[in-house]
C-alpha cells in the first residue's frame, strides 16, 4: 500500500468512528506521519469470520474497535430480519448480549444491545459482565432469536473479541455464518438509539437475576452425588482463581452452595481487564496459575481451579504423593471427567441408549478408549464447541444418539444440554464431586488418571505454534499450508505415516499411493492430520483466532506390564523427535 492509499483509509475511518477515542488515535498518527503504525492499522478490514470478531483493541479498520461492533451488529441484525420475516413484521424479535471483563467491552454491550433495539429487535443485556455459557443459557431460556457476548476468551489483554450465536444457544455455522458475514460487509450506515429511548421503547430490557438464579440451579443439578457432598464437603479445599475474568461470581456461588471450602486468589479475584497479575490469562499457561498453586501450597488446598475471563475454559492442578503440584492438560481433565460420567451414569441407571461423546478431531483419543470401556460411542466433529453443539443438535433432531458430554483439549468441557456452548462453572463443579468421589475410594486424581493410563495406554499431548504476524503473516501461514497439502508428509520422527487426512478436501489417503483418496465427511475447514505408524496423530490448523498455526500431537504408548514409567519415558522420546521434525518445517517456512 502507498502512504496515499494509507492516509485515504485513515481519513474515512476518522470520518465513521463516533468513538472519539478511537477517532483521536488515529488523528494522532496521521499528524504523525506513522506511517508504519498505520499500515498495520489498516492494510486490511478485521474480518467478521464464522463465529464473529476478533483483534487487537485500537483506532483502525484491523481494530477492535467501537466501529467494528456497530458495522457486525448491523450486518447480524439484517440478517435476522431477513430470516424471520414473520418476526421481524410482528416486532418480536429479541437478542441477548452479554460482556466480559475485558477493557471496552461494557462500551461494546451496550453499543451492540442499542443497535439491536433501533432496528427493532428487543435487546436483553445484563446489567454487568456474565460469562460466555451464561449467555448460551439465557438466550434458551428466554428464547431470544439471537445473542452476542463481547469477549477475546483468553487472548492476552489488548485483544478483544466478538462471537454471535443463534436462537439454538449455539454460536453460528451455516449457512447463517455466511449469510451474516455477506449482510455484515454490505452495512453502509448504522441504526442506533440512546439508553433512553430504547429503556422507555421497551427495546431495552435488564436481566440479571431471571438469568442468574436458574443458571446456578442448573449447574447443582447435573451432580450425581448430592449425599457424597454433604457428607465431604468441608473436607475438600479448593483455590480458585477467575484470572480477574467473570467467573467469580458464579463459580464461588455455585462451589460455596455446595458447602465447599473455596478459597478465591485475592489478587486475581476482582474483575480487571489489565490483568495485572498474568502476560496471558489463560489457564492453560502455567504461568496464570502460578499464583493459585502457591496459595494452595500455603493451604494445604485438595485442588486448584481457574477459568479464563469468559469462564468457557477451565483448568486444574493437583498435589501429587510428593506435595508436587501437577497441572493437568485438557485432553487429561476431559478425560477424567468423561469417565466419571460414564462411569456415575452407569452406576445410577441413568445411562441413555445410544450414549454418545463428541470431540474435536485434535482432542487426545484417550477417551474414544474410554468410551469403548463403558459400551459409549465416540464422535469427532471440527475444533470449536460450535460444532460439539452442532452434533448434538443433529442427535435430537434425528432422535438416533443421545448426548452425555462434549470436550476439546483447549480446556473446554461441557457437562449439560442447557449450555450449547463449553462451560467452565459447570465443569468446576463436577470437577469438585469427582474428587471427592475419588478420595472416597481412597484415591486422588492423579493416582486415578494412573490407573486410566495402565487400562488404556499412556497418551501424551503436546501442542506446537507459531505465530506469524503482520500484513505477510497470512500469506506465510497459508503458504506452509499449501506446501504441506501438495507435498505432504511420508515420514515424522522416523514413523511411517500411514494416512493423511485432508478437511479441506473432504478426504482421506495413503501417502504411498495418492491417487486412491476416500471420502471422509466433516465440514470442510482448513485442517490436516498425519497418522502415523503405532497411532500417533498430529494435526496441522491455523488458528481460527490469533495469527498464528497450531501442531497437536496425540500420541500413544502401550503400558506394558503395568509399566508406566517406561511408556512415559517412550512416549517422550517420541514426541520430542516430532517437535524437532514440525519446528524444522516451521523454520524453513
């Protein structure tokens, strides 16, 4: 782009932003001449991609920004209009928005709830930040058409995000992922209204404690052992932390109305878009944690427990024989929790016909093994809870399998049918029976995860990226892409790859012989996976949300005579020559 090009952008963002600190940003480098920074700022339009918005916070067309929402609000609410005609003729079409912690997101509720109301559509929004699945409940619960939560999930703080869902709970697919995304790039101008104007219209409507109450509720009500956390309750301890996100408010109500004995991280319970005490408030991070496992050192806590700002994802750590805190992955939670479901449901009587767990195709297949133990299937659907929830639809629409739970190995679980999305208050709780389940037994959690892996094999998981920034890093990420899609691989740490599964290309294949491909039948999506001799799977996927590419490896090892030291050690050495071989690729790139 030429600086002309650049400062002619500049100037008609200046002249659409009515967010004046945005606007002023923006002033401040053209009459600087920054023409770097503006650049960056605006060599492309923040793409409202299949399940909403997401970039970093600032003045720009490649902003987070008060603009941005009011354009996507636009474009979703046309589209709304468009496919409930009837509806929108009668006036009783209704959306709910909801807002996490994050900096300028109670600015971007608001915005996005008048816009809704000024074109007609009843807006619900909550009078202070809510968590991601309280939103996927409300919008069930008061069968609103549509909803949006403000939120960047667990990005580092200067990210902030966008996610739209539809009447079903369930953030958008097709076709209305496509159909809004085409209404969203036609908005030319916005519809908006005042606080008052819409309050007094009745467009404007305040829900807190409607929503709040039956969400608690629903969450005590999917336990199994209601006796058993009477009886254990004070004699479990537990840190939690919400990584100054919205969880804490929900996730101590429904653990305190339990009886349980929580102790919230005092520097990080408070709501704070900062994050002030974490580079990343992701659970997934060890170093988020850190402040939690010291406390529960200090306490000599039975567990920690955090959520990411948004409180979809959920972490754990636990002490081991040696006073050791372990922090478990997700593959391994989700693990551990499909297994006492499975193994509660079967205990109670109250295992469904049909019982079906889904998974994302780059979640450990730990559990498909789990499953096949308790007579459960297991169902692989694309990454992101969207597509659990899709599944899960299509099983009641179909009436031929019944849902029991759904993971991902980024810490998202789903224990519930009421939440159409992942759900880290729900999973806090089960999480907190499970363990006293198993100190019932005369178990921890982490001699249980043991004694899964000796059933089963040991799996080992490991995740590897890199993030390729500015305006050439799309390009480089699809060029790694394409190389590896036309050239494929035949070998990884010296193991033959026995298939090569292509999402985009709706196929499978031998590399031996590419010519011979068989159909394999999810949504296509940008995804490939390398299996190789002995079972290990690695997948290869940009990032739907940061600018960067993901490498999962699931890999297995036998335990062999109980062994399980030896297959770590195994298991290890292999993944290690995995990681080398993917960083040589991603180095040569």
């Amino acid at each position: 782009m030429t600086n002309e090009e650049i400062l002619k952008r500049a100037q008609d963002y200046i002249a659409q932003e009515k967010d004046e600190r945005f606007a002023n940003e923006v002033k401040e480098l053209v009459a600087k001449e920054d023409y770097k920074e503006l650049e960056d700022r605006f060599y492309r339009t923040l793409e409202f991609g299949t399940g909403g918005l997401r970039g970093v916070m600032g003045g720009g067309t490649n902003r987070m920004n008060t603009l941005e929402i009011n354009l996507a609000t636009q474009g979703l609410a046309n589209y709304l209009i468009k496919a409930m005609p009837e509806k929108a003729k009668a006036g009783t079409l209704s959306a709910v928005v909801a807002y996490d912690s994050r900096l300028n997101s109670d600015v971007f509720g608001e915005a996005t709830a008048l816009i809704f109301a000024a074109n007609g559509i009843k807006a619900y929004l909550f009078s202070g930040l809510r968590p991601t699945p309280e939103l996927s409940y409300a919008i069930r619960k008061l069968g609103a058409d549509t909803g949006v939560v403000v939120t960047a999930s667990h990005n580092p703080r200067m990210y902030n995000g966008y996610k739209a869902y539809w009447n079903d709970g369930a953030q958008v697919i097709e076709p209305h992922d496509v159909g809004i995304i085409e209404e969203v790039n036609k908005v030319t101008s916005v519809k908006t209204m005042t606080r008052l104007e819409a309050i007094e219209s009745e467009k404007l409507v305040i829900i807190d404690k409607v929503i709040d109450e039956p969400f608690w509720e629903m969450c005590k009500k999917e336990l199994f052992r209601p006796d058993l956390i009477k009886e254990r309750a004070k004699d479990v301890k537990i840190v939690y932390t919400p990584l100054h996100g919205t969880g804490g408010m929900h996730v101590t109500k429904v653990l305190g109305d339990l009886g349980l004995n929580v102790i919230s991280v005092p520097e990080q319970i408070e709501p704070d878009g900062n994050f002030p005490t974490v580079v990343k408030p992701n659970p997934e991070e060890k170093p988020a944690l850190t402040l939690a496992v010291e406390l529960a050192k200090k306490e000599n806590a039975s567990c920690v427990m955090a959520t990411d700002p948004d409180a979809d994802r959920f972490g754990t750590a636990f002490p081991d024989k040696d006073g050791n805190w372990v922090l478990l992955s997700g593959n391994q939670m989700g693990a551990l929790l499909m297994d006492y479901i499975l193994l509660s449901r079967k205990e109670f009587g109250t295992m469904p016909s049909n019982p079906t767990v889904i998974r994302s195709i780059v979640t450990s297949p730990f559990g498909d093994y789990i499953c096949k133990a308790y007579g459960a299937e297991m169902m692989e659907c694309l990454t992101g809870f969207k597509w659990i929830a899709a599944v899960e639809a299509d099983f009641e629409a179909k009436g031929t399998k019944n849902y029991v739970f759904g993971l991902e190995e980024s810490y998202g679980y789903k224990v519930e049918k009421d939440v159409m999305d992942k759900d880290g208050v729900s999973a806090a709780a089960m999480c907190a029976e499970m363990t006293m389940y198993w100190a019932s037994q005369g178990k921890s959690i982490l001699e249980h995860l043991d004694d899964l892996y000796k059933e089963h094999g040991f799996f080992e998981d490991r995740a590897i990226s890199q993030e390729f920034l500015g305006s050439t890093g799309v390009e480089t990420m699809k060029g790694i892409m394409a190389k590896l899609r036309t050239e494929g691989l035949k070998t990884l740490a010296g193991k033959r790859v026995e298939k090569i599964r292509d999402v985009q290309e709706s196929v499978e294949y031998d590399p031996a012989n590419p010519a011979a491909k068989t159909p394999y039948g999810l949504p296509k999506s940008n995804v490939l996976q390398f299996f190789l001799e002995g079972g290990t799977i690695i997948s290869a996927r940009p990032s739907g949300t940061e600018p960067k590419i993901k490498f999962y490896v699931n890999s297995r090892t036998p335990v062999n005579g109980g062994d399980l030291a030896a297959a770590k050690k195994e298991s290890a050495a292999l993944c290690d020559a995995i990681e080398a071989d993917i960083k040589n690729i991603l180095a040569n790139a």
